[in-house]
C-alpha cells in the first residue's frame, strides 16, 4: 500500500477533488500555505494499494495544472536591500500545479 501526499494550489483544490471521488478514490484534505508566494494549498492525502498508484498521480497531474503568474516583490526577496522599499518590476513566476509524495504504507487499520 501506498500514501500519496498532494500538496495542490487551492484554485486546483475543487477540480481535484471532484476528479478524485469520481475516479472512486476516498482522501482527505487539509488546509495549507505555501512557501515562496504565500498563497494557499491544499493538501490531499491519498491512500492507494501499489497498483493503483500511477493512475493516481496522472489524476493528480491533469487536475492540477501550472501557469504563469507576475508578482512585485519588496525587499530581500527580490534583491532590494533597504528593507520596505519596493521595485514596481514584476517578475514572472511558475504557480500551481502540484507536488506529490508517494510513501510505502507498512499497515493500514481504519477504526
């Protein structure tokens, strides 16, 4: 058996859901931020036997797609020294899709 730990955008949350429980698969969600943008994600985690697990992470993968975004950054992440200043360049950055962990599950009792 194996775990599959998604960690989604939260514009994907829905889509994967629905593709999920429409593919007969039970998970749960829990709420999360992200890291570099600080925007919102969810994580999903997804217990599967072995055999299932490619069809699983091709769910995960046309649920959840990337796009490109432009953010302003201020200060130290965006290269500014003095702190609270801010560059009116926006950058173009990768955002959403999903990332996938997929852990070997030594047992599994539901109660």
């Amino acid at each position: 058996m194996k775990l599959i730990i998604a960690i989604a955008h939260e514009r994907d949350k829905h889509k994967l859901g629905d593709a999920l429980l429409q593919n007969g698969l039970t998970f749960t969600k829990l709420g999360s931020t992200g890291g570099f943008l600080r925007q919102g994600n969810v994580t999903v985690l997804i217990g599967v036997e072995d055999d299932d697990t490619a069809r699983v992470m091709d769910i995960i993968k046309g649920a959840c797609r990337s796009s490109e975004e432009f953010v302003n950054l201020s200060g130290p992440a965006a290269g500014i020294p003095a702190l609270g200043t801010f560059d009116p360049h926006p950058i173009r950055v990768e955002a959403g899709g999903a990332v996938a962990f997929v852990l070997k599950v030594d047992s599994f009792e539901r109660f």
